[in-house]
C-alpha cells in the first residue's frame, strides 16, 4: 500500500501542467507573451540577459502562456543550454511552450532529441511528438466556464533551410502543413457549428505576406522595421488557405532581431515579436517580448511590446488600430 500511494502522489506531482487546459479568465480574457530568438549560449556571459529578459517580463505581465518562437539555443552542448532555458521558464510555473527556429538544431542536437527535452519541462505543455522531429500543433483556450474550446492557438514549425542550392536562404511550410491546418480549421468549425473560431498561429521564419504588407504604402503599421523580412523565396498558400478558413486573426514570428513591427495584410494582422536575447547576436531593439490579449468570444485583441525594463510600447488593438476609414472612401 505504501508504494501505491508514493506512486500516486509521484504521478500527481508529474501531471499537473501538461494536463491542464488553458482558459479564459473571469474576465474574459487571455494572456500570452512570446519570447523570441533568445540566441542563448550557456557559457557566455552576455546570454544571461536573455533569462533576465524572461523573468523580468513575466513577472511584470503574470500571463497565462508563454511561447517561444524559436531559434532559442546558440551555443554546445545543445542540452545544457536548453535545459537552462526550461529551468528559468519552470520557476515562474507558468504553462510554456518551445518551437524551433533555424538555429536550434545548429548546436548537436536533431530537433527530435531537443523537442524530448523540452517535453520534460515541468510547465511544458506541447503534446509529445510521436514520429515526428518537431509536430505542428493546436493549443485549444477554453471558455471561462471550462466548457468548449474558445480560441485556437495554431504553433507551426518553419523548418530551417531548402534543400537544394538556388532556393533561397529560408525554408517555408510545405503543402502538408497547409492540408493539415485546413483539416484542423474545418473541423473546429464544423463542432463550433460553422463558425470558425478565433484563432491566432505562431512561427519563426515570417511568412512571404510580410514583405507584400510591409510594400503596401498604404499599410498602417506600428512598432520598428530596420530589416527587410527574411521569408522564404517561395509562397506554399497557407495564408491564402487562412484567408480561406477565416479563423486566423493574426501570425506571431520572430527570426528578424531588428523588426518588432505589425501591420494588417488583408483582415489578417501580421506581427513580430521583440528580441528577448542578449548581446550573442545582432540586435539594435532593447530587448523584451510580445503580449497578446485574447476576448472571450470576440474577434479582436491588444497587443504591445513589453520590454525587460518594464516600458510598454506600441499598443494595439486589432483590428481597429490597422484601420484608416478615409482610406477605404478615398477616391483615386
């Protein structure tokens, strides 16, 4: 009986976040804050600031999410550094999840054996990956009464480079991943009794929609552009396929240290976050992160850039914030 109950309290004490679901408030709201490009090298100095960054602003923002969009290790070995990472995120028990940018599989470790040691975070709440190195996912945000699924949460993996020369610089989502999230998509809609729900998607390497938003002279945009997007040379349709589906509001990248701007590229909000890291890459932004606010029910959120030294800047509220009405009257 007495191992019984050690066993029993043992897997109690495994359980707690990787089962537990997200939910909307008593207010009606939630809360996410994404980290980006943490560049972090485990025996350099500089990189200390990137956990500081983390501890700083969660503490400041109390979220219900954090996510980090990759590139999140810089340096051997790959798990020392990683682990470092989740134990900074595991003392602030706050549920996280970890998706990989082009860098992370750089320091001698695949992404499969990096995506098993971030599953062992305390308040890692990614699904296990099964055969694949680095799943995509949906994280559902249930309704404040725990009933149904309120908003989705899309986290995307954007792989790294092409495999063959000539192809540009950064890899894209490939058609899969665009049939995947279609299925996903339809099937929320279908329960929801075809009303796509709210939804936002997160990834590292920004989408090719980027460049085309940031073009547009007309584009109302806010936050810092000093870089060109680094996107893939080729477009595989997902944004065309979340035009489609109609339940993505918003994409949230990183990869690009000089840019934390948004913009609305065709009802779709198109976003940075803030450089988090130290000084172990090209940074010219203090470093911080994006917080997000979701609306129960509600096709709409705020966002700003919360910086490590407590400073807010660039809030917003989607959509009304990328909307100029004389622009749409305006004759030419």
């Amino acid at each position: 009986m007495k191992r019984l109950f050690l066993f029993v309290m043992a897997a109690v004490l495994i359980w707690p976040l990787q089962a537990q679901k997200l939910r909307f408030n008593g207010k009606g709201e939630f809360k996410i804050v994404q980290f980006t490009d943490l560049h972090y090298q485990s025996e350099n100095p500089r990189a200390k600031a990137a956990l500081c960054c983390i501890e700083e602003v969660i503490t400041v923002e109390n979220p219900d999410l954090v996510i980090l969009t990759g590139d999140n290790i810089y340096s051997k070995p790959a798990d020392v550094a990683m682990q470092h990472i989740l134990d900074c995120l595991d003392a602030k028990k706050v549920p996280y999840v970890l998706l990989f940018g082009n860098h992370d599989e750089e320091q001698g470790m695949t992404h499969a054996q990096l995506y098993d040691i971030i599953r062992t975070g305390k308040y890692n709440i990614q699904p296990d990956r099964g055969e694949v190195a680095s799943p995509d996912y949906v994280l559902e945000v249930v309704s404040s009464d725990g009933t149904k699924p309120s908003a989705l949460l899309y986290c995307l993996d954007s792989h790294s480079y092409p495999k063959k020369k000539g192809w540009g610089q950064y890899a894209w989502l490939t058609f899969d991943q665009v049939s995947w999230y279609r299925q996903q998509s339809q099937a929320y809609t279908a329960k929801a009794g075809g009303k796509p729900l709210p939804a936002l998607a997160f990834l590292h390497i920004p989408l090719p929609e980027y460049a085309l938003g940031a073009a547009n002279e007309r584009t109302i945009m806010h936050g810092t552009r000093m870089e060109a997007a680094c996107c893939p040379n080729f477009n595989t349709g997902f944004f065309t396929a979340a035009m489609e589906q109609g339940d993505i509001m918003g994409f949230f990248c990183g990869h690009d240290h000089d840019n934390d701007y948004s913009l609305m590229y065709q009802h779709i909000l198109l976003a940075y976050g803030r450089f988090s890291g130290g000084n172990t890459e090209y940074n010219h932004l203090p470093r911080g992160a994006r917080v997000i606010v979701l609306k129960e029910g509600k096709r709409t959120f705020d966002t700003w850039i919360r910086q490590a030294d407590g400073k807010q800047v660039w809030p917003t509220t989607y959509p009304t914030s990328y909307v100029k009405d004389n622009w749409r009257t305006r004759k030419d």
